[in-house]
C-alpha cells in the first residue's frame, strides 16, 4: 500500500503542471466571442513558461493539495 501511495504521489507531481498548461491552453481557445484573437499561450512549454514565470511554483501546482488528502487517504 505504500508502494501505490508512493506512485500517485509521484504521479501527481510529475502531471499536475501538464494539465494546468493543457487546461489553460484550451480554454484560451473557448472564449469566442473575443474578437481580438489574441493567444496567451503559445504552446506547452510557453505556457509552463509563463505560468512559472508569472504565478511561480504555486501557479504550476495549485490544486495538487486536493488530490494529495485524496490519494493518502
């Protein structure tokens, strides 16, 4: 049990920046009712970029918490 708690956690801290950037990135494209087209984010590695750059550490993993009380208990 150890072993799977170990994994996830793992898991999680290796993801949770993947999918801010990839939630992110397509929400920049659902809003289009803005005219203005303008991109925020390029891509993913422009978007780790910026978030790290912008929000910091915190930016990259702030729902990770969450997931963590979910995966030790």
């Amino acid at each position: 049990m150890l072993a799977a708690s170990e994994a996830g956690v793992l898991t999680l801290l290796m993801t949770n920046p993947i999918w801010v950037v990839k939630t992110r990135l397509c929400l920049q494209y659902d809003n289009k009712a803005d005219a203005s087209n303008v991109k925020i984010y390029r891509g993913m590695i422009d978007g780790l970029h910026k978030i790290y750059r912008t929000e910091g550490f915190r930016g990259l993993y702030s729902v990770s918490c969450n997931f963590l009380f979910m995966i030790l208990l």
